[in-house]
C-alpha cells in the first residue's frame, strides 16, 4: 500500500480579486521508503505540493491519504499530532534555533511532544544521529559556527529523530554549493536505504533530480512526469 497518495488535488490561491491556480489537479502515489524528487521550474507548484502533503496547506479539492488515511477530516489536534509523528521536515533555509548548540537542537522536536523515551534512550539516539550526519566534533556548536552544508546535516537529523515515516524537504540544497548539495542529497539517500526512511524532496537542478529513485516532474502546477528510475517515461497527461 502506498504511504502516501495523492488524489486530484487542487490548490487555488485568492490574489485580490483574481485566482492563482497553483495545483491543477494532481493524481500519484509514493511508496514506503521511496526517494522521490519532485522537480519542475519556478512556479511549477512544488511548495505548494509538499505543504499539502506535509498537512501545513489544505488542498481546496481532492484528497491526500497518509498510510491510507484521509487527512481532509482531520481536527486540528489529530492534524498536528500527524505533523508530529509521522512527518519530519527539513527547509531550504535550515531553521536552526540559533541559542542552541547542534545536540539541542536536534533534540528539540522531542520537547515538543509527548516523548516517552527515556533519558539514557534519547542521549543514546541523538548521539548516534549526530555521528549519522558526521557532526560528532561539532555537537556543542552553535549555528552561527558551522557552514551551510553542517547546517543542513543537523537540520536532517532534527529531522529523523522523531523516527518519521516520511521527511518532505523543500528544496533543501537551494542555499548550498553544488558539491555540498550533492552530499545533502547522498547522506539523505544513505538514510534512506539505512532507516527505510521515505524522503520527498524539491529541486530544480537536474543534477539532484538524478539521484531520485522515483521523479515527479511537475509544469504549471501539472504533472508532465512520473516515473521510477530505469523506467521509461511515463507521461501524466500532458504533452511534452
Ligand atoms: N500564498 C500564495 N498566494 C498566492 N499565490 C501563491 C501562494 N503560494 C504560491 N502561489 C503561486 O502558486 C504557484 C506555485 O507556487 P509554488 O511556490 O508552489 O512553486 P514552486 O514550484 O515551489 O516554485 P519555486 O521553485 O520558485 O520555489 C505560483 O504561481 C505562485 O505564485
Ligand atoms: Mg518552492
């Protein structure tokens, strides 16, 4: 069963008096432990794809079903419990809590909730997270001390340690180097395969798209691509 589907959505935006038509109905499924990249240009409708699915946007028609649930239904509550537990989320921008060393913040999503682990259980996880993304010498570090690409290997662990099911990540090499942005995307595809983890990230550098097991090509809030790698293309619709 897919972990996530995505059925017919429609995302339209009030802009004064006209509409922004953002997603125009859009239909496919992503898979357990999938490593899928929905590509497309500016404006294609990207963001506005992985915040429907990541439940922060509601879509103004269709359904997205999480491990088979519908989330249309869902209470606020019970949507933000999801957010919680089963999704974890890394930005373009990092958002790290600059106060915070690299450990805290990692950490940090575990204050948020309801953690019912105990104290030697976390240390123990959130040690082996930071040696995970290669940041062991750097754990008592502010932000402000790291580079870009450490930045982002600490946001991926804040990321997984609530151990979701599915990371989303909006574009998140946009801010980096090229070479630094490619080993973002290889460490994510290394705890992909290690975690069984599912990611689902954005780009539009056709570099990274490559590494993607599975690419959702999107044009004009559409899907013009669908396909598992080593497949052939398997065009949704619209015309090349
Ligand atoms: N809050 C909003 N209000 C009005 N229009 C919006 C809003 N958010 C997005 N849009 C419009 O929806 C369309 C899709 O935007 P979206 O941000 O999803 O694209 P994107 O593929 O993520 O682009 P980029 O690569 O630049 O991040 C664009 O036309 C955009 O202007
Ligand atoms: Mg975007």
């Amino acid at each position: 069963m897919a972990i996530i589907e995505v059925r017919d959505v429609r995302k339209v935006y009030p802009l004064g008096k006209v509409e922004v038509q953002a997603v125009k109905g859009v239909t496919f499924a992503i898979e357990k432990g999938d490593f899928i990249s929905i590509a497309g240009p500016s404006g294609s409708g990207k963001s506005t794809i992985l915040n429907m699915i990541g439940l922060i946007d509601l879509p103004t028609s269709g359904e997205v079903l999480i491990d088979g649930r519908a989330t249309s239904g869902l209470s606020d509550k019970e949507l933000t419990r999801f957010r919680h537990e089963v999704l974890g989320f890394i930005f373009q921008s990092f958002n790290l809590i600059p106060v915070l060393n690299v450990w805290e913040n990692i950490e940090f999503p575990l204050l948020l909730g309801k953690t019912t682990v105990g104290a030697a259980e976390k240390k123990e996880w959130i040690d082996w997270l930071i040696e995970e993304v290669g940041l062991t010498e750097w754990r008592t570090h502010k932000p402000n001390e790291l580079s870009g690409g450490q930045r982002q290997r600490v946001a991926i662990a804040r990321a997984l340690v609530t151990k979701p099911q599915i990371v989303l990540a909006d574009e998140p090499t946009a801010n980096l180097d090229s070479t630094t942005g490619e080993q973002i995307i290889g460490l994510m595809k290394k705890i992909n395969r290690e975690l069984d983890t599912t990611f689902i990230f954005s780009t539009h550098d056709a570099k990274i798209v490559d590494v993607a097991d599975h690419i959702i090509r999107l044009r004009d809030g559409q899907v013009v691509e669908n396909r598992r790698r080593g497949e052939d293309s398997a065009s949704a619709g619209a015309q090349e």
